[in-house]
C-alpha cells in the first residue's frame, strides 16, 4: 500500500506522478531506478534524504515526486523543501550593509518563506533527476504546476529551483517562459585527482606555489598542531560535541555568503547513515580539536561538506590553508576521479589548481508587488559573481 499524498495523479495519456511527504513513504525501488547514477549526484541518495528530513523537520516541510510515463515506467524523481531564506545571501557587500542597517528597524527585512525545487542546504547540486529518454520539457511544466499548488497552500513568498550548471539549464530554460528568472548562484570549485597523495601534487607544482605551501605548514608545524584522519562511524560519533560544533558555526558566523545553519544533529546523523564514507580531517592542539573538515566519499568522487575553524590560531598557524592540505592528501588517497572543494573561498581553491563551474537557479515570485520588486532589484540582488581567473600552479 503506498503512502503518496496523491496516489498516481493522471494528467493526460503522457505523465503521471506519485507525491510523498516523507522519503520514508517513496517506492525506494523507482525512486533508485531514476537515480541509479547516484554516485555522481550523492545528494538523491535515500540516506542523505533521510538525513535531512529527520534533522531539519523543525525547520522545513518536505515532499517528494516520481514521474511516471504512460507505460508506468518512473522516469524523474526530484525533491522539494521549504525554508526561511535570506534573500540578500549573494548580493554584493554594499548591498549586504544596506540590508543590516535596515534590520536593524525591520529584523525581517528580505527574509522569506521558500519552496525549493532541491533541499534546505547549500551543496551545488540540484535535486531533479530525469531517465535519458524522459520528455524534460512535458515533465518540467507538471513540476511546476505541482509546486504552484504548493507554494499556495503554504503561502511561500518565493519559487526557487537550484542549482544547476550550464548544460543542465539546456532543459530547465523553459522555466523562463513561466515567469521565472534566472540568476547566478555561486560557482562550484572542483579539481582533478590525479595525483596518488599531497606529496606527489607538491612536487608537481611551480616552485612559487610550493614554497608558499612549505611556509605555511612551518607555521603549523611551529605551532605544535598535529592532524588526524577518521573516518570510524563510533569514533566519529564520539568526538563530535556540542563543542565541535561551535567550530563548523563560527565558520558560518563568519562567511560573506551565511546560508544555513545545520544542527549538530545533521553531522551526527549523516555519520550513522553514510558508515565508512564520511571523512572527518581533524587538527588537534595537544589533545583539544581546533579545526574539522567534513567530507563525503563516493567510488569516483570526494565532496568537501562543511568544516569548522578556531579563528583564533588561523593567523598563527595557517590553520585554514592546512587544514585544507590534509584534507586534499587524504582525498587523493581515495583514489577518486574529482574532488568538488564546495562553493567559497574562490581564490584559495583555485590556487590549489580547481575549476570553477558556474551555477544557476531560477527565481519566481509567488505575489505582484514582490514579483515587481524583484525584476526591478534583480541585478542587485543577485549580481553575476565573479569568477576568479585560474592559475598555471603546475610545471611545464
């Protein structure tokens, strides 16, 4: 007996769809048929779904769609959340203090109530996935009139799908004859594994790059940190605290672009569920951590989740930067083909030699005068953010 909100909702002769909202309730086996390709889109897996919804329910509402065609085969599923959002999250920094100064009267000001195409979380990746011979086009106009509904019915001011790159909005542009915008998100850093560990990547850099690299673990070195790889789900689980945890939200207190805050039960969760494949770097002061990466390990790729920082020995120690370091030489290890390094600090990561892939989401608004607003504001709000030039790291 299935669970689905509207149990196959005939359209026409073409499509038809089953909605859930709790990942718990899908038909697992269609649901894993559309995203067999998982491992490049880990973010579909059931276990992050689960993970999400169980640890962000006080903050999101939730639901879930498989499409089905007219011989009932599934051919896409995707994922949709609500979500208090800041809308000034990538304006530019003159924009941003605007925004503060007027809170400061108006603490509300441009924060509003989102339903998403995609989840509560700040990843660069989107949740909508089709079968390869799925009419994209038919499906996406029935996704929208889905989440039309919705967004009545929860009274969201804002339609958002994110993220996607630029070959996948070849089959999400229709959106714009439907009112929406599109707009610039920030941009993914990715780089190339093709070094077996740090120290082969070291040796095939530029001699500038590399001394930068020796000057900066003197520093951590000197400043008597030591780094720890774990990836034991009971230790994991052990070592994660409360106190931990003030690390990864210092991180977020500090970031230009602050997006969501995870509860500690996010981490916590997603340790149990992925056992094996979450990879904690640690950097320990005597027996106290001061500094974690959170990374996500799949067959052919490495994805950098969320890390946490005691900003109080960075500029002694070079913590970030090193942190970074161990990070990467333990992805390497893994013998993945890519490792995304996630969505800031474009500067830093592309002088480790990554890529940057552009990012796109597309914005509508479920009211007139916001609507106006926003075509009005457009530019200002999400201005184009610059794409840091890459840098010829490697010798010749």
């Amino acid at each position: 007996m299935t669970k689905a909100l509207d149990c196959l909702i005939k359209s026409d002769s073409t499509y038809s769809y089953k909605l859930y909202n709790s990942i718990l309730d899908v038909d697992l086996n269609d649901w894993k048929q559309v995203c067999q390709t998982s491992d490049s889109n880990i973010y579909m897996d059931i276990r992050f779904l689960v993970t999400i919804e169980k640890t962000m329910m006080n903050f999101s509402k939730f639901w879930y769609i498989i499409f089905y065609d007219q011989n009932g085969n599934p051919s896409a599923c995707t994922s949709l959340s609500t979500f208090k959002t800041d809308l000034g999250v990538v304006a530019s920094k003159g924009i941003k203090e605007f925004i503060t100064h007027v809170r400061q009267l108006l603490p509300s000001f441009l924060y509003l109530n989102v339903l998403f195409c995609g989840l509560p979380i700040s990843i660069g990746k989107n949740h909508l996935i089709f079968e390869k011979n799925a009419n994209q086009q038919f499906i996406i106009k029935l996704l929208d009139g889905i989440m039309n509904t919705i967004a009545a019915k929860e009274k969201t001011k804002l339609t958002i799908y994110k993220e996607f790159n630029s070959q996948e909005c070849n089959q999400l542009d229709p959106l714009l004859k439907l009112d929406y915008l599109k707009a610039e998100s920030l941009p993914m850093h990715s780089f190339k594994a093709k070094f077996a560990n740090f120290s082969e990547y070291c040796a095939a850099l530029k001699s500038h790059y590399r001394n930068d690299i020796k000057r900066s673990k003197r520093k951590f070195e000197k400043a008597g940190l030591r780094i720890v790889q774990l990836k034991d789900t009971e230790k994991i689980l052990q070592i994660y605290t409360p106190e931990i945890h003030q690390l990864y939200e210092a991180v977020v207190q500090k970031s230009e672009n602050q997006l969501e805050t995870l509860p500690i039960s996010f981490f916590r969760e997603l340790a149990i569920n992925f056992a094996g494949q979450l990879l904690f770097t640690l950097v320990y002061q005597n027996e106290k951590i001061v500094a974690f990466n959170c990374s996500l390990c799949t067959k052919s790729s490495v994805h950098y989740l969320f890390c946490g920082l005691d900003y109080s020995l960075n500029a002694q120690s070079d913590l970030y930067f090193n942190l970074m370091y161990a990070a990467l030489d333990e992805a390497l290890k893994q013998n993945v083909a890519k490792i995304d390094f996630g969505q800031t600090a474009d500067t830093f990561k592309a002088r480790l030699g990554a890529y940057q892939t552009p990012l796109y989401m597309y914005i509508k608004s479920t009211g007139y005068l916001l609507n106006w607003i926003i075509r009005k504001s457009f530019y200002i709000l999400f201005p184009n953010p610059a794409l840091v030039p890459s840098y010829n790291i490697y010798k010749q």
